[in-house]
C-alpha cells in the first residue's frame, strides 16, 4: 500500500462542517480537520473525492480568498 505525500487523511475521524449557508439540497462545502490535515468535499457527495490540505497548504488557500484571488468577478 502507497502511502501519500501528505499522511493519511482518517475519513474516520472526520467530523464534517459546513461552509456557508447554502440549502443542502444545493451541496455546499465541508471542511474536516483532522490531526495536522484538512480535508475539503462537497456535501452533495459525501462519499465522493476529498481534497486534502497541509495546515501551509490551508493557510494559503484561506489567505488567497480572503484576498480575492479566487473571484470569478
């Protein structure tokens, strides 16, 4: 068994919140943190892909749309 880059990203030990205010029906974001990960998924498809995040990888992510740089706009 590979053992990713990362760690392991323990589904497990997730406990999933919600970004946002979206009606669920519409999916939303989730974060979970777990250990020194951070797992991202859309809550429409809760078994579906997670993204995982280092804490620098998160910082910056956090810091990137606090700024802006993700606005379609």
């Amino acid at each position: 068994m590979a053992h990713h880059p990362k760690g392991d990203f323990d589904l497990s030990r997730a406990i999933w919140q919600r970004v946002g205010e979206e009606p669920a029906e519409h999916g939303a974001v989730e974060v979970a943190f777990v250990d020194d990960l951070i797992g991202l998924r859309n809550s429409a498809d809760p078994q579906g892909a997670v993204l995982v995040f280092t804490q620098g990888e998160w910082d910056a992510f956090v810091a990137g749309a606090r700024d802006g740089e993700f606005d379609l706009a």
